[in-house]
C-alpha cells in the first residue's frame, strides 16, 4: 500500500517539533535561556588604605577604628550612597602609621585591603568613610587603646618606647563620616567600569590630620585624598648611591631620605612640596606606592642622608632629578659626600623661632611647618626645593616609611624669648646639607644624569613657616582652625659644621587669618 505524502509531512512536523521541545528543555535545565545574553551589569571595586606620613611626627601609633566606606555618584546629593565596604558588624581598627605590609601583595607593601564590592557602572565623585564613635557601644576585637575608646594616638617617649596611649576626638567623623570631595579624588572621581575591577587607595594624611589642643589632648581633623591604582604602573623606584669622590662609589646608601615633589603656583618662583617621603632600604634601593595612576603632572625626585662606619660620619650633599614620571625610575641616583679642608664635612645648623598672631596682634596657638629650601634652576627657571632634614630619621620597612621632613610643632603660650610678647612662638632647630644641590632631569634612557654642583662647601637657605591654627576659645571652648601665608626669611647662608642663630636676627611672624569653627 502506497504512503500518503501529507501523512510523511505531519509525521515529520510532529517529530520535529519533539526534537525542539527536548532542545528546549535541556537547554532551559541547564541555566539557559531563550533569550539573548545579557553582559555584566557591574564593576568590581576593591578599597585600599595608604599613609606615607611626610612630617614629623611625635607618636609611635595612631588607631582609628572604621566602620564603612561609601561612594556616590553625584558631586552634592548627600543621598544615593553606595556601600563600598560594611564594616558595622566587624570595624576594622588600623594604625596609620604603621598599615600591614603583607596584606597586599605585589602594591610595594603599603596598601592595607580593607574589602571589595560591586558597584553599577559610572564616575564616583564623593567617597565617604565613618569612623567608629569613641563612646560607642560596641567592641573591637583586640582594641589597641587603652583609653576606653576606639580611636587614639599612643605618643612617642625620648627613648623611643610608646607612651600612654591619648583618646582621638573626633568632631562628626563617626555621625555624618569623612567626605572626600571630587577635587581630592584623582581625576576628579572613581570610574567603574561593568564587567572591570578597580582598585581605589584611600590615602590618609595623618601629619596634617592631628591637631593638638591646649588641654593637651589631640583631636582628628582628617585630611584625606583617594585615587585609581594600578598594580604596574603607579611606582616610582630607585636606588641612592654613593657618587664620584666618595668614600665608596657605587655602593648604596642606606637610610637615605627621599622626598617626591611637585611645584606649587607660587609667584614670582614656584617651591617644590613634599607629596610623599621615605627612606631607602640598606642597599639604597627605594619604592614609592602606591601612585595614583592618573596623577597628574611629573615628580621631582629630592635626596639627602648620612651614613657612619665605626666612628666616620659622612654628610652628603642633596641631589635632584627633575620631570621624573609616575612608572619611572631615575636608576642609581647619586649623592656626593660634603667635604672641607680637614676631609669629611658636618652638616649645619639654621634656629631660630617662628611668632603666630590672629587679628588685631591676637595670639593664636597652632601647627607650625618649617620648612628649609633651596633655590634651583631648572630648565632656565627657578625652583625652591624642600630639602631634607638630617638626624631626623627612623629604621625603614619595606623601603618606604616616614623620613620625618620637615618639621611640624606646636605653638603653645608667648614665652620670654617672644620679639613680641603678645605673641606665641616658639624655638626650631633644623640640621641641614651644607651644600649646594647637585641637579638632574628625568632621562628615559639613562634614568638621570646627575653631576655634583661646582661648589660643595656652601649653600643658601630660605626658612619658611606655614601655620594651621588652632585654639579652645575661653568664652565658648570651640575649637577654632586658622590659615597663614607663608612666611620666608632672608637668605642665610652655611658651610659644612656651622651654626647659625636667627633668633637675634630676626624671626618669622605668621599672621593666621580666616579662623573657623569646624
């Protein structure tokens, strides 16, 4: 009997559409979807912890305990957060002085990783973290103060031993949290990319967050600053060593002092300030990270040191390397020993004493930063570079830690010495090169091309002071915050073992204007 042709037909629909069914199934119970992919929706954001401190400082620790970290999209709104990193149920306290090396790996060792989160796609302008409130009621596993809070400094004994630890006020930190602005974000803001990991730094300044009360307590004025990282390209490496003439050319100069710089607006003649320090490890090498990858504009590279075999001291004199760019290294960086007639040289010594005043010849008690630099010609133009500080400096981890330069102090009641006696002051003593600088630029091939200065037994100095004010008024204890313009002194100069005393000469008066309550 023959087959009908319409019967094949509708038996092969039938079978067809079985076979797509089964298909269909299969493909739906194994995660599929009938309909077309969709790519990732969110970008992955890790947030780090950095402090490479740039001052002096008198403490040996400074905790502070964290309980989250926000972002938000809008440059204004106060609405619209997202949570980087929850911390609420566990705060993670930290010293910024001394952040875990080991946490991260392959970040030069200072970034601390305190968590990661998802985050939909765009450009974050506002970053926000909250401190954990003193008189919380909660715990810290293993607290580090001893106070009954959660965050405090432990300061520094002439021995170098820590010292009763001292409880951290905090204004608003742990109700409304830190906000760190567009124009403190590198590039003005965070991208997050869907379907990408970025890395962000939350870079603490501790030097210029702590301020010193007339009662003697410290309180957290946080000054922070945040940016894109990158594991390959945010360095800035290099090893110090000794240049020709020296006692042993070539050879690394361990715990040198090296400072990164970038030139202010200031005019008539810019002055280079420190943005990071650290010293170099015991064979002179050095690791600046992390760099914020979009930083922008090239760093001057400034060195200084000392070093002692058995009862030799040898003082070098600075050296320079201008233009050198974030992912960069200058390579062995030269330092030229300071010497005299008799051989090897001292360095010198500039006092004297810095006087504050509010409106009206008002005392106003403060942060004080003394800075000594020198004038330098770079490109057909001057430049006053911050020079390092000697006989300020601390062993070095991990290659990077706090160089203490320059100084900070703080101004506490007129004394007798005052050239005014309505006036605070106070006393400075910085020992300094003797020398001039030897000046480099940035090669891409070479790395630098540093050569000693003509002259190694003089330099030239400018004293500056710049105040951050601070008091408890009598009438209503709150905290006021002033700002001066820097003052600068007349040219002083030195030669290798002298010492000079401004304080009969003259001294520096910082009128602080602009004061605030915060």
């Amino acid at each position: 009997m023959g087959i009908n042709k319409s019967h094949i037909r509708a038996y092969t629909a039938l079978a067809l559409s079985l076979v797509l069914s089964v298909a269909v199934a299969v493909f739906i119970s194994c995660g599929g979807s009938t309909m077309s992919s969709v790519g990732p929706t969110t970008g992955t954001v890790r947030t780090f912890l950095s402090d490479p401190p740039t001052c002096s400082l008198d403490f040996n620790h400074v905790w502070v305990t964290i309980t989250k970290v926000e972002a938000n999209i809008s440059a204004t709104d106060n609405s619209g957060w997202q949570t980087l990193v929850d911390l609420s149920n566990n705060p993670q306290q930290v010293d910024l002085l001394s952040l875990n090396p080991t946490a991260t790996p392959n970040f030069c060792g200072t970034l601390f990783m305190l968590g990661q989160k998802s985050l939909p796609p765009g450009k974050y302008q506002q970053i926000r973290l909250t401190l954990m409130a003193n008189n919380a009621s909660g715990s810290v596993s293993g607290n580090a103060c001893t106070t009954g809070g959660f965050n405090c400094v432990v300061p520094r004994n002439l021995d170098g031993s820590d010292g009763t630890a001292v409880e951290l006020q905090l204004s608003s930190q742990a109700q409304t949290g830190i906000k760190i602005p567009a124009s403190q974000i590198t590039n003005g803001g965070l991208t997050v990319t869907a379907g990408q990991s970025t890395d962000l730094n939350i870079d603490f300044k501790t030097c210029s967050s702590i301020v010193k009360e007339g009662n003697g307590q410290y309180r957290f004025k946080p000054v922070l600053h945040a940016g894109e990282v990158s594991t390959n390209t945010n360095s800035i490496t290099g090893k110090v060593v000794e240049g020709a003439g020296s006692p042993n050319p070539g050879m690394g100069v361990p715990n040198a002092i090296v400072l990164l710089e970038q030139p202010d607006s200031g005019s008539p003649t810019p002055t280079d300030r420190v943005i990071l320090s650290g010293l170099t490890a015991s064979d002179g090498s050095f690791a600046f990270c992390p760099i914020a990858s979009n930083a922008s504009g090239n760093f001057d590279i400034v060195v200084a040191g000392t070093t002692t075999q058995g009862a030799t001291t040898t003082t070098y004199n600075p050296s320079v390397v201008f233009g050198v760019p974030v992912g960069g290294s200058p390579g062995s960086l030269p330092l030229f020993a300071e010497t005299n007639s008799g051989g090897s040289a001292n360095p010198a010594t500039i006092s004297g004493q810095i006087t504050t005043q509010g409106t009206g010849s008002t005392p106003i008690a403060g942060d004080v930063q003394v800075t000594a630099t020198q004038s330098v010609t770079n490109g057909g133009s001057n430049v006053f570079l911050t020079i390092p500080l000697l006989g300020k400096t601390s062993t070095p981890a991990n290659n990077v830690t706090d160089s203490q330069p320059p100084v900070y102090t703080t101004l506490a009641t007129p004394t007798s010495a005052c050239a005014t006696a309505s006036l605070d002051c106070v006393a400075y003593s910085l020992t300094l090169p003797a020398s001039a600088v030897a000046v480099g630029t940035w090669d891409s091939n070479t790395g630098n091309n540093v050569v000693a200065p003509s002259s190694t037994n003089s330099a030239t100095y400018m004293i500056e002071g710049l105040a951050d004010g601070s008091m408890n008024t009598s009438l209503n204890s709150t905290l006021l915050t002033c700002t001066s313009s820097p003052a600068i002194s007349s040219p002083i100069n030195v030669t290798p073992g002298s010492s000079v005393d401004q304080t009969t000469q003259s001294s520096l008066t910082l009128a602080l204007t602009g004061c605030t309550a915060p």
